[in-house]
C-alpha cells in the first residue's frame, strides 16, 4: 500500500510534489491507515555519468536527500526504471547498467522498484523479430537479471513487473523475482477503463499469494473521473482481488469523500487479510467473494450496468459454502446486519456496490 506520482502528476512530478504527497500521507491518517510507500514513477532519471552512474535531472536535485525524507516519516521510497534503454516517457532506462542501478537505488534508500518494459521492446524486436519466443525469453532474462541485481545489493527491494500482463506474466512473474506483477495495460481515470480491467482479472486468483501478487494497476480515486459510487466499486473490488493499494491522487488536495474511500479501514483490512488469497468471481453476475482468515469471507455485489434501475441481486449462503447461520456485517455503511439464515440479497446503485464480511 501506498502512493504513486504516475496518475495524477505523470510526467510533470517534482521532488517539491513527492515531499508534499509524504507530508500528506501523515497528516490525513493515510500512513497510519497501510499507506506506506511513496513511489515516484517515470520522468525523475536525469543522464548518465562518465562512470555510467544514473543521475536525477533537474525536477529531482538529490534523490538520496529525497529518500531520506520520505523515511523521516516513517514510509518507504519507491523508484522506476526500464528494462529497455529508455523508459515509456523516453527518458534514460537501465539497458546495460542493471547491477549499477540496482547498487546507485541502494545507495539512495530505495525500498521499491517498478521496472517498465517499454524501452526493452526496441530490443526484442532488432534480436528477435517475428520471433516471439526468443523476444519472450529476452523479456524473461531481463527482468531475472535486475532482480539478481537488486539482490546483490542486501537491501530489501521490492520488485514491481511492469509489462502489462503480456506473456501471462502471472505464470512466471514469481520465478522471476517479482513481488507483485501488473496484469493489464495501463489503467485511466473513466469507469469503463477501471472496470473493464478489474472484472477482468476473474481466473488469476491462483496466481497470487503472500509475496507475490497480481497488479491490476493503480487507483484513480479522488481523481475526479468517476462518481463516488464508481470510485467505491474500485476500492472493493482491488480489495477483492488482494491487490495494491497504490493511490494515484493528489493527496495534498482531498475532499472527505475521497478521505472515507481510501480509508475504509474495513475495506483496507480485507485487502491486506493475512490469509493472502485473492477472491474470485461466483456465477456470471458481477458477484465477487474472496476468503479471509479465521473462515471468514468477503463478499462483493456490483453494478456495472449503466442505464437501468439497480435491480436486487441474493446470493445463497451454501454457494459461499456457509453451512447454517452467519454474521453479517456491511463494510461501506459500516454496520452489523445481524445473523443471515439462508441467503443474502442486496441492490447495489448504478456503478457501485455493496459489501459485506460474513462469518460464523
Ligand atoms: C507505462 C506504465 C505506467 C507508467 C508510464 C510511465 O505506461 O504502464 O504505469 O509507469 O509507463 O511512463
């Protein structure tokens, strides 16, 4: 958990905006909530040295006194690099100098790494055109080799595989190092783009585990493209799907409602429930459950229909697999429901969702 420059600054950020985003992290309660690291994404690399060490450019005049910023707080810092010799936004990438950028993220205090594809396919396709196994096996190679670098260093990194899903990355994203590995192209601020990615990610749920988990990228509540509603069906089902919980807002501008979203400490304590399964989908509807510990369970009903009146949906306890009654408690209006006997039935509204934790 915690915040990342990329949706709401992209290529503008500063260091003048990451210290601000640490600060607000404290000052709203978000650290104390789970949200702990402060990655800064694409556009901070600068040029390189005679040495061939990365620099920051000039948004970023000194990353190590950034990073120890950040930690004064109590959080952690998170940087970006490529595979490829340049990154998405065209800047400097870690082609050829992977042990030396691994040691120069160390040396700064970097506790995260999202490692973006983008420039490495230039490289795969001048290798090993129309070739797409040996493009894949140079994709492969290139994220275990910054893993090994970042190994090498001692220091405790964790890695971020970036390459949007392809190659079924959730299949070999583990081998290759990775703490956690996006399944899908980039996400955007409209209902059509977070829905479409989150509901797709019914069937990875084996995939995913303490250590190791599927990233359906980044949140875009607060950011202003969707009603409160939508932004609710986006911190549920990223809960569902034990996802990171990385807010991508400005988060030194945040209206309550956006406060009581991502600081639904309920819904937080079901993404980060330490059993560490991702939920999956039940029957064809929009219905979501995902197990949490002590045999309890999570379970989502959305509304993903856009013109028509909400219409109820129940869901019966025995395909939940409860045997007898069970306690229910709705984790958005934040009240008990009291003992369900045999099913539960809600109406989510247009968009949103309701959500419930059940358990004997
Ligand atoms: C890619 C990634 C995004 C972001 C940009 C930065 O598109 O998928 O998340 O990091 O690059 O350039």
């Amino acid at each position: 958990m915690g915040w990342n420059s990329w949706n709401h600054f992209a290529e503008k950020v500063t260091d003048a905006d990451v210290r601000a985003a640490a600060d607000a992290l404290v000052a709203t309660g978000m650290r104390d909530a789970g949200y702990v690291y402060v990655n800064v994404d694409d556009t901070w690399e600068g040029e390189r040295d005679a040495q061939g060490n990365i620099h920051s450019n000039n948004k970023f005049p000194d990353m190590k006194a950034l990073a120890d910023y950040v930690h004064s707080k109590g959080l952690k810092f998170g940087i970006y690099s490529s595979p490829g010799p340049k990154t998405c936004a065209g800047y400097e990438g870690s082609y050829g100098h992977e042990q030396q950028d691994a040691d120069t993220y160390a040396a700064w205090g970097v506790d995260f790494l999202k490692y973006d594809l983008c420039g490495l396919r230039d490289v795969m396709d001048r290798d090993a055109k129309h070739d797409w196994k040996k493009a894949s096996a140079i994709m492969r190679d290139a994220y275990v080799k910054m893993h090994e670098a970042l190994v090498k260093t001692a220091r405790p990194i964790v890695y971020s595989i970036c390459q949007y899903g392809s190659d079924s990355v959730w299949e070999w994203g583990t081998a290759a190092g990775g703490n956690l590995w996006r399944t899908t192209d980039d996400i955007s601020d409209s209902f059509r783009s977070m829905a479409l990615i989150g509901f797709a990610q019914a069937g990875l749920e084996k995939y995913a585990g303490p250590g190791h988990w599927n990233d359906p990228d980044m949140l875009e509540i607060g950011n202003g493209g969707m009603s409160a509603d939508e932004y609710r069906t986006q911190m549920s089902l990223w809960a569902i799907l034990a996802a990171p919980l990385l807010a991508g807002n400005d988060l030194s501008r945040m209206d309550e409602t956006t406060k009581s979203i991502l600081m639904n400490k309920e819904i937080i304590a079901v993404d980060q429930d330490g059993l560490g399964e991702q939920g999956f989908r039940l029957g064809p509807l929009q219905t979501w459950v995902r197990p949490l510990s002590g045999g309890a369970k999570a379970l989502a009903i959305f509304n993903f229909v856009t013109d028509d009146e909400p219409q109820p949906v129940t869901v019966r306890l025995k395909d939940l697999g409860f045997t007898g009654p069970v306690h229910a408690r709705d984790l958005w209006s934040h009240t008990d429901l009291g003992m369900l006997e045999d099913s539960f039935t809600a109406t989510p509204p247009k968009g949103g969702v309701v959500m419930v934790r059940l358990w004997q």
